[in-house]
C-alpha cells in the first residue's frame, strides 16, 4: 500500500509587523492572524556556505548582500526577504533562540528599520513605552510589570522603530517573555502571552533608560536623546557591517525627536517604582 508523506509544517505569524512564513517555529509571532499569499518574510531549512575566514568578523560574515551568522548550532544566511537555516537538530532550543534574538533582528536592519534592545508595552486602547537599557537592567521585568498592570505587550528584547509621517511606530514580537528568575544565572524561562494581550504594532508615546546610576527622573533632549537611542542599539554590529547607520539615522532623529526619551533609576521597590515612573513621565510628557 503506498504511502503520502505529510507536508512539512509551516508556521505563519507576525514579527516585527512583518509577515513571517516559517520551515521552523519563531517563538513571540503574533499567531492567528490572516496571512497574504505572498509574506514578507520567508525562513528556510537549507545549506548555507561559510565565506571565506577573511569575510568574518566575529560571528558575521559579509557573503554579496547578505550576511551569514556563524553560532554553533546553527549557520543562518540572512537577507532582507529571507533567511536560510543549515542545522543538524532543529528542534536544539538555541537554533531558534539565536533566530529571534540575532538573525531576524539583523533581517529587520537589512530592511532599513532600526532595532532598539528594548521591552515595550501599551495600556489597552492606549500608546507604546518601551524601555531601554544593558543587559540584566531589568527591562523585561519592566515588561512584566507593566503586563501584570493589564498592559499589553508590544515587544520583548527588540523593537523595531518606523516612522509614518505622522508617528513613530514600534513592533516586535509580541507572543511571551523571557524572565529571569530572583537569583538565577542568565537562563531565563519563556512566558507565553495570549493572543488577546499581544499588539502588532502600537504608536510609541515614550523611551525610558534603565539607568541604575541616575539620581533622578530626568527627560533627556537633543544630543542626549539621540545618543542615548544609538547606545542601545540592538546587535549595533549588524548596520556597522553592512553600511546602514546613515540610512536609518532619519529615523532614530525622529524617534528622538517626536518621543519624549527618559533616564530613570528604579527604586528598591521596583513594582511602585515602575507605576510612578510611568505616571510622572505620562504627566510630564
């Protein structure tokens, strides 16, 4: 008796108010949203070419217009349409790790969007804040405050600006975060958040700087403002390589610009801190 083999499983979703059509799953897409017959993005299982060692700079490697990622469990080909995955385990939790925090991010500048390392939120109904800040400042346990408040999440880790004309809008995955436990290493545990709470995209209202140094709230402007958008800078390297600063500092100027951008320490108690900071930079903006 013959047999059919079952067709590979395709998994569709929105990123970074991309339309993503997956070989392999893209933890964060906004799911269940109706797809065009054409994506934006496609992600396939392939044979990717390691370019020659002189190409490489750390971990990236130019190969004509597209840049490859050379992790250990994986070797993705990276191109503003699309990205080409060459694993042995697919299923090896890193593979789709570094897919959403290095390889579709970097995609997203090959588009000519800037990528902020940022958490960002919205109050139903309302505008995005998205926080800034190194890495273990604490911007996804901002996030989680904020969800915990009935805030609905934008993006975790990246955010994604575009400037409309008329606003600057921010995007990113918006399907779970990534926590780290009190006391814990750098592991964190992925939380599912439901459809009903994720936003495609939302107009951005504010930055706020985790900046554990600063004594006070203070609203940066100008030179301040800006510089502290290209500070934070999600995975910088990528638009140094590929000669993009130029092209996307329009749209970080008008981030800067139109977005009040805020430096804000936390106090020790971090879930009052984060309710009054969000009520006085929404006052003073």
């Amino acid at each position: 008796m013959a047999t059919t083999e079952e067709p590979p499983r395709v998994y569709d979703g929105v990123g970074w108010g991309l339309a993503i059509r997956s070989a392999l799953p893209v933890p964060g897409v906004l799911c269940g949203v109706p797809m065009a017959a054409h994506a934006d993005v496609r992600i396939e299982r392939g044979h990717v070419v390691v370019p020659d060692a002189s190409a490489c700079v750390g971990p990236y490697a130019r190969a004509g217009d597209a840049l490859v990622f050379l992790p250990g469990p994986a070797r993705y080909r990276i191109a503003s349409d699309g990205i080409v995955v060459d694993c042995a385990d697919p299923a090896h939790p890193d593979v789709a790790g570094l897919l959403i925090a290095t390889a579709l991010p970097a995609l997203v500048w090959m588009r000519g969007t800037p990528v902020l390392h940022a958490a960002c939120a919205a109050p139903p109904g309302g505008d995005a804040v998205a926080v800034v800040g190194a890495s273990g400042a604490g911007k996804s346990r901002v996030l989680d405050q904020l969800y915990a408040a009935g805030w609905d999440v934008v993006a975790d880790d990246s955010v994604a600006l575009s400037d409309n004309g008329d606003a600057i809008l921010a995007s990113g995955l918006p399907g779970g975060l990534h926590l780290r436990d009190a006391g814990a290493d750098d592991a964190r545990r992925w939380c599912p958040i439901p459809p009903s709470r994720q936003r495609r995209s939302a107009r951005l209202a504010a930055i706020i700087e985790i900046a554990p140094d600063a004594d006070r709230t203070t609203r940066l402007s100008g030179v301040d403002a800006l510089a502290t958008l290209l500070r934070h800078r999600h995975r910088p390297r990528v638009p140094e390589l590929l000669s993009l600063q130029a092209s996307v500092m329009p749209t970080l100027a008008a981030a800067a610009r139109a977005c009040p951008v805020w430096r804000w320490s936390p106090e020790p108690d971090f879930a009052a801190s984060v309710d009054a900071v969000i009520v006085a930079i929404g006052a003073r903006a």
